[in-house]
C-alpha cells in the first residue's frame, strides 16, 4: 500500500476495538488488536486446539500451526526458522536467554547495558550479576536522550561479554543505531543483545542486516497476542545449554528454549497479526505515524516540556513530557476523564527516568502507532492546552 493510499478508516475498521470515543495513545503499553487476530485465536481453539505430536487431525494441524508460526517469526525477524524462539513474554525469555548463556562466563566477566533501557533488559544481567560475581556497567545518554556512544565504547573492554541495548525507547522514543551498537560489541568480542520491543510496531526488523546476536520483541505490542519472540543466533543456540525437561525435542533449535507447551492459539494470532501488518506495509505505516507524530510536535503547548528529541528524526512517536503545575498522574486522570488514553510513571525505564531527574512521579506518556488518527492528535493537543 502506497503512502498516498494509506486509508487511515480503512484501518481502524479492522479493529472492533476502536469502535469507541476512547482515543489510544497507550501503544507502548500494549496495541490494540484486529479482529482478524482475535479471529484466528478462536477458530484454533474452536477447530483445532490439540497438543502437538499425536496421530489425529487436530494435533497434525498444531503441527503444521507451530511449523507456519516458525516460518512467520522467521520472516518478522530476518532469520532462519531454527533460531525462533518462542515464550511468554520478553521478560521471561530474557531470563532464560541470559541465564544460558551466563553457563560459559566466569566471576569477573561483564556486561554493558544502557541507560536507555526498559529494565527487562537490565534486571536480568543485574540479577546474574549478583549470583555469578558479574560485572554491569552503564553506557550513559546525552541530555537529549540520544545513547552516548562514546561512553558505550569507553565502557568496553576484554571481560565484557554481552552488549544489551534498545532498538527503540520505551520512554522516549529515541530510535540506536543497531548496526553501528553491534560492530563495537562484536569488536570487543561481545554479543550484540537487542531489545526490539518498542521499536518493533513503527519498522521492520532485519537481524541479519543489523548483525546482532539475540533479539527479542512481543506481539502484543504490534497488534498480537500477549506472546513473546525471540532470535538466537544459530550457533549461539547450538552451543549453550538450554534450562529444559528431558523429553523436550532439541530441534529445532530454537524450541530447546521453549518451555512447556507452547500457547498455540496465540501462535495463530502472531500469523495473523504479522500478515495484518503486511497488508498495510511498513512505508505507509512510517510515513503516517511520522506525519502524525510531526503534528503532535508542531501543537505541544508551552505549558508542556518534551524530554527527548524535538523533531520526528531518528525516533519514533513516543514522547515523554510534562505539565508544568501538574503531577503525571493529574494529566493522566484528566486526560482519561475526556476518553484519551496516556500512561504516567516510569513504564519499568528506571534508568531514563533517574537520568533524567524524574524518579519522582516520572512523565506522561503519549504513543501513537498506525491506527491514530490525526483528529485524535488534536484532541490530545486540545485537552492538554486546557491544562
């Protein structure tokens, strides 16, 4: 679908969930879903729903979910098949990802994360840290909320094993050069480990073009079900040992990190949501999010202060600000109370929020992905000048 074709309306119909006054702008928190996800869900678990490996139609038809799932993961992500892992959430298969690969490091080994990060890619290397004699050192941001990649680079060195960033921020918006992240990890000798979470409802994901080693998302941030997905790198996934039951398969490879039986019907909703996105393509749903992210920009009132980037270059349209005289939270319940829909507080990026001197009470929050519109822009920009 061309940018000039793109038919905003035409979107929002797909979804029954936008048949509401209620105006979304808490995407990062969680997108909303089509109905042709929620379609998929049900008809798998109204015609289908079976444990995987039997001899019978309906587990033969899990299997062939489960194969097309792989093959689908492996298409969002720039992969091989084999190196999809599946799991409950980002979070969780952090703690896992990271735990296998810990088995090889030695007390004294380190890693580097950012300030820039949702704490789902800090937690887990501070709680390694602390059962393995581990070392975590912090790359710092600039004050307008760009990854200083310098101090990156300064905080590298022979011990460092792992460099964990964002592809997008949670907080702010701001968008990491990957490629660039990645070449002075693997410099280092350090495995690039990309949380691509925010980043992955505004563009496309290649981890063989950005050459990163692990990288994990969830689809209930891109119009799917709660489900979290995750790359391995092929030889990364072979030569760790994965924490699993003794029956569990070990091919493919990626499913020797699936623990327990896999949610299938949410697997049918992830096809669906992919092939929903498809359908629109990424170059419409860019330049649409861009414009309207350029609007917001253009009417923020005075009374508001941006933290982050001021223009819609090398960041998606998330945007953490303030009210002067208002706490977060105030904005947030008067907004909710005219039915726009804002997050408040910190959204788990402790380390943004102390950077910059809001652990009290954090910002507001204002995400807009591809099914907005530009009236309900005005209408967020409306309310806030009533402030």
């Amino acid at each position: 679908m061309s940018t000039v074709a793109f038919d905003v309306e035409a979107v929002r119909a797909r979804f029954s969930a936008l048949r509401t006054p209620l105006a979304f702008f808490d995407g990062p928190g969680g997108t909303q879903v089509p109905d042709e996800v929620i379609e998929a869900i049900a008809s798998y678990l109204r015609e289908e729903n079976a444990n995987v490996g039997g001899e019978y139609s309906t587990s033969r038809a899990t299997d062939t979910l489960v194969a097309s799932a792989r093959l689908t993961g492996a298409g969002w992500l720039g992969c091989s098949p084999e190196e999809v892992v599946f799991g409950a959430n980002m979070t969780t298969l952090n703690f896992a990802l990271s735990r296998a690969a810990a088995r090889e490091w030695s007390a004294g080994d380190e890693v580097v994360v950012t300030r820039l990060d949702h704490d789902a890619n800090v937690a887990p290397w501070l709680e390694l840290a602390r059962d393995h004699d581990l070392v975590v050192r912090f790359a710092d941001i600039r004050d307008d909320c760009t990854l200083d990649l310098a101090d990156l680079e300064r905080q590298l060195g022979e011990r460092t094993r792992v460099v964990a960033f964002p592809w997008a921020s949670n907080a702010v918006g701001t968008v990491t050069d990957v490629a660039g992240i990645a070449e002075l990890a693997h410099a280092a000798g350090a495995l690039a480990w990309v949380d691509a979470v925010h980043y992955a409802p505004h563009g496309p994901i290649d981890v063989s073009e950005a050459d990163v080693d692990v990288l994990i998302c969830s689809p209930y941030k891109f119009c799917g079900p709660h489900l979290g997905l995750a790359f391995g790198r092929a030889e990364l996934l072979e030569r760790w040992r994965p924490y699993k039951v003794r029956p569990a398969p070990n091919e493919p490879l990626g499913h020797r990190y699936e623990t327990g039986t896999l949610p299938h019907e949410l697997l049918a909703g992830f096809v669906a949501a992919a092939d929903y996105l498809g359908s629109i393509g990424w170059d419409a749903i860019r330049s649409w999010e861009r414009e309207l992210g350029e609007r917001f920009l253009a009417g923020l009132p005075e009374s508001c202060r941006l933290y982050g980037l001021p223009t819609m270059e090398d960041r998606v349209p998330t945007f953490a600000f303030t009210v002067a005289g208002r706490t977060p939270q105030e904005v947030a319940v008067f907004l909710g109370e005219r039915d726009v829909a804002v997050w408040h507080g910190n959204y788990y990026a402790l380390e943004v929020m102390k950077r910059l001197g809001l652990e009290d009470g954090g910002a507001v929050r204002a995400g807009i992905v591809h099914y907005n519109t530009a009236e309900e822009v005005d209408r967020l920009l409306a309310a806030l000048g009533e402030l």
